[in-house]
C-alpha cells in the first residue's frame, strides 16, 4: 500500500545518466525508470515497478536491453544485484549477483560491465554472463568507468590503484595489461571517453583543471579550467569531432570549453599554469547542484538535473552561431509517445 501511494505522488529522481551517443538520457527514479530524447525533448518509456526504487540505470544505445541497480528508500533489488531489464518482454532476463554493492553499469552489445566498489568485472553479454576479465581499482564509490562506444576501438577507462591514477583497458584484447595515466594529484571524481576512444577527459576532486589525454600514449594533450575555487565536477562529455567539451559541476554551472584553441603551456610556476590554462568560452546557470551535460546533434549544450528541469543552451562560437537564451522544461511532467497517441484516440 506504501508503494501504491508513492507511485500517485512525484517520484524522486535518484540517478540521470546519458545513452552511449547522448541522444537519450535514463533517469532512475524511486518508484522506476524513465527514458527520453534529449532534443527535442520527449519521453520515450515509463516503468513503474512495485517492488521499488532504481538507483541507477544505463541504457544500451536505444534497444530494448537496460541495466538496473536497485535504489532509494524501498529498492527494487538489493545494491548488490545487476539486473537486465528487457523492456520488449517487460521483465528482468539476468540478475548478476555481488559480494559488494554495484556502483556502476556499462553496456555493450557483447559485454556487461560491473563496477564494484574496488574492482571492475567484464561480463559476456550472453543468456548466462561469464566472466572475462577483472581488474582491481583505488575504492570507486561513484562507481567510475567510461567506455568507448566505437565498433573496434574498445577502450574502457576506470580508476587506478592510486589515487589520481586511471587506467585504460583494451577489451578487444583483455591479455593486454592496462595502460596508466597519473592524471591528477588527488583522486580522480569524473571521467569521460570521446566516441572514438582517442581521448580521455578527467577532473579530480578539487574541480578547477579538466584534463585530456590520449587514450594511446597516455599524453596530456588539453587543460582546461572551470574556475579557481573548489567544486565537484559531476559530468563531462565531447562533441562529435571531439573539438569542445562540456563540464558540470555542484556550482550550478555548465561550462563550455574550445579544445581546438588550447593553449597548454609548459611552465612549472603555479601563477604561469593558472594563466596558461584555457578558460571557457560559454557557460550558464541550471537549478540543481546534480546535472549532466552532453552535446546534441545541433552543437546546443543540453542539461538535466536531478530537480527534474532540462536545458538547452544554444552557444555562439567563433561567430557561427547566435547564442540564444537557455531553454527549460521540467521533464518528469511529460507524457510518453505512446500515453499521447492513446489520449488523442
């Protein structure tokens, strides 16, 4: 009956997370998951699950596979299952259990990936997973790992055994040993990988430098600078051809940044690295101190948040483009597609 009632109120958002091209973003929530378009904005799916709350979800591009992570309140499964939700058959099709708590999922259409408060353990995408490979990692309680999407470059990226440190993992080649990128001096808090698994971006807790490297050579190729004072950078995503990235972080800004026109500097003076650090060229102001931020089709920001508010910010750059006042929408009020087509029958 408690649940019952939970359902009819405002669910809480517990988790937002982007698909692998950031065409559509999961939101977990405490009483299910949703799925939308990130621009134009729609919703796509809805699960309402009695049993609970979702604490994490992570979408396969845009087939009907998910990865769910009970959370919340009432959780629809204990913190150290994975389950695979097919959403064609309406019901979990794999329930991978841990000896400690799933922190994070990624997904590819051949791998399942778990990320376990200090190991990451790479799963065939089979009936009944087997393991191929794990590797141990410095504790991960934000569950970090990203994972190239491109078909051959498979690199996955996850914390080190120190902190700072990140190491990239060839899956097309799991004998391979990691490659070892000491990125920063304190630990590692936000990572991303470019689509073609080239690059790699970073930030550490303090939150003032993102750093890009190549994924090949472990070379820092970009520094770039959200400001001076300390945040918590929870997002970081590349465009397209990997020319921009976008940041966010608890200080309710998301920052847009040129790689093409970085300007590295080689000097050891803190004054000199503060001033050679390339600075963003656009931000702007969302509500929540939680939001994501990736890059549509279009080259406009778009950002969500775990109030429930979407952006759109459509920036200027290099003059070939008028920035426009952000666009928001609050996204846990809308109806999906299919609610729509049956209200106006």
């Amino acid at each position: 009956q408690r649940l019952a009632m939970a359902s009819r109120e405002k669910p809480t958002v517990l988790s937002l997370a982007w698909n692998q091209d950031q065409g559509c973003f999961a939101c977990g929530l405490s009483n299910g998951f949703r799925i939308f378009n990130a621009d134009p904005l729609k919703q796509k799916e809805k699960r309402e699950f009695d049993e609970g709350g979702v604490g994490h979800v992570e979408m396969l591009f845009r087939c009907n596979y998910v990865g769910l992570v009970g959370g919340g309140p009432v959780a629809k499964a204990p913190p150290n299952h994975l389950l695979i939700w097919d959403d064609r058959k309406r019901k979990c099709v794999i329930d991978l259990q841990y000896k400690s708590d799933v922190r994070g999922v990624r997904l590819r259409r051949d791998r399942i990936i778990a990320v376990l408060d200090t190991s990451v353990h790479i799963m065939t995408f089979t009936q009944s997973p087997q393991l191929l490979h794990k590797i141990e990692t410095h504790a991960n309680p934000k569950g970090l790992c990203a994972l190239s999407p491109h078909a051959t470059n498979v690199t996955l990226a996850t914390l080190g055994n120190e902190p700072g440190h990140v190491q990239l993992l060839d899956l097309a080649d799991l004998s391979l040993p990691p490659r070892l990128i000491v990125a920063h001096e304190t630990p590692v808090v936000c990572l991303a990988i470019n689509n073609e698994g080239t690059l790699i971006a970073t930030a550490s807790e303090k939150g003032t430098l993102v750093r890009v490297f190549e994924t090949a050579t472990s070379r820092k190729v970009h520094e770039v600078r959200r400001g001076s004072d300390r945040a918590t950078i929870h997002c970081i995503n590349f465009n397209q051809d990997s020319s921009l990235i976008c940041v966010s972080s608890d200080k309710c800004t998301v920052h847009v940044f040129n790689l093409e026109d970085d300007s590295k500097g080689s000097s050891s003076s803190s004054v000199m690295k503060y001033f050679n650090s390339q600075w963003s060229f656009a931000k702007f102001t969302v509500s929540s101190p939680f939001t994501i931020c990736a890059f549509a089709s279009s080259g406009a920001v778009i950002a969500v948040g775990l109030d429930g508010t979407w952006y759109r910010f459509q920036h200027a750059r290099e003059g070939r483009d008028k920035e426009q006042p952000v666009e928001t929408r609050g996204f846990l009020e809308l109806q999906d597609e299919a609610e729509d087509e049956s209200e106006a029958r």
